[in-house]
C-alpha cells in the first residue's frame, strides 16, 4: 500500500474542495483498474475550513510526513503552502510526482527536475518504445507526449517506493 499527500492549490480558490475531491477519486478509481493499492492525503479532508493558514500548514505537513510520497496538482506553483510542502518533500527524499500535465510545454523541463519520479517514469516508456522497435527519435518524443498529457496516471506511482531509509 503507498500512501500519497496531494499537494496543490488551496488558499484563494473557491472550489479546492471539488479540485481535490476530483482527483482523489481519478487516482483511485485508476489505481484500481490496475490492481495497485494507493491511499490518498487529501487535505480538505482533513483540515477544518475555519483553520488560519499557519495551523492548517502544520496539520498538513504532519499528513505529509507519514505518507510514501506526494502528488503535485496542476496550480501548485500558485501556492506558497504547497512550494513549502514541496520543498520539504524534496529536502527529506520524499518521492514526488506530477500526476497531470504541466499547464504549458514550456513548464515540462521544470517538472523533470522538481518531480524525479516523473522523469524516471518518462525514461522508462522511452526505454519501453525503443525495446519495441520504435526509432529512438521517435520513442523519445513519444515518451515525453505521453508523459506530458498523462491524468492521473497510476504508474507513476510505480516508482515511489513504500520503504524508507532512516
């Protein structure tokens, strides 16, 4: 079983609720169709709405310290909370993923770098087309399409793995 915090856009957006509550059930419901066991840290499920900022923050990166790995949402670089979350995630070797496509292609290089499970999940459909034959030029573009308009896929979630080093 993985554990995984969604990490995204809250303050300031009316309808985080929804937001949240959509992806929670798109990571579930295609975890299982492919017979792969996630739990999600949902945020507005756990964090009462009356809460300030700063004790909301601390209750989230409470959730976000048990989980396996994180989930960036599309917007999380409009959130001051979740480049904190993102930030600690990083520093701590906590596995993240982008699991839905950057806004614009230009952001795509920019996720590689701050979501290294994402990248390892492009280079490994990349090595996946080249072992079928595909031309390398080819496989390549392929890969990053493919990785790039991506929703909610939960193999990305393959590549975080569930034990931690102390």
């Amino acid at each position: 079983m993985k554990l995984i915090y969604l990490c995204g856009h809250v303050t300031g957006t009316e309808q985080a609720n929804i937001f949240f509550e959509r992806a929670e059930q798109k990571i579930k419901s295609a975890a299982k169709n492919n017979k792969i066991e996630i739990h999600i840290s949902n945020p507005m499920r756990f964090c009462e709405p009356k809460l300030d900022w700063h004790k909301a923050m601390r209750a989230c990166i409470q959730r976000l310290m048990m989980c396996d790995g994180i989930a960036l949402l599309q917007g999380w670089q409009n959130s001051k909370g979740a480049n904190i979350e993102l930030k600690l995630a990083s520093d701590l070797h906590i596995p993240v993923v982008y699991i839905e496509p950057p806004l614009q292609d230009r952001d795509i290089p920019d996720v590689f770098k701050l979501a290294p499970e994402t990248a390892r999940y492009c280079d490994a459909r990349f090595d996946q087309f080249c072992n079928e034959g595909i031309e390398e030029s080819l496989a390549e573009d392929r890969a990053m399409v493919e990785t790039a308009n991506r929703y909610l896929d939960p193999y990305g979630f393959e590549y975080i793995e569930t034990s931690r080093e102390e």
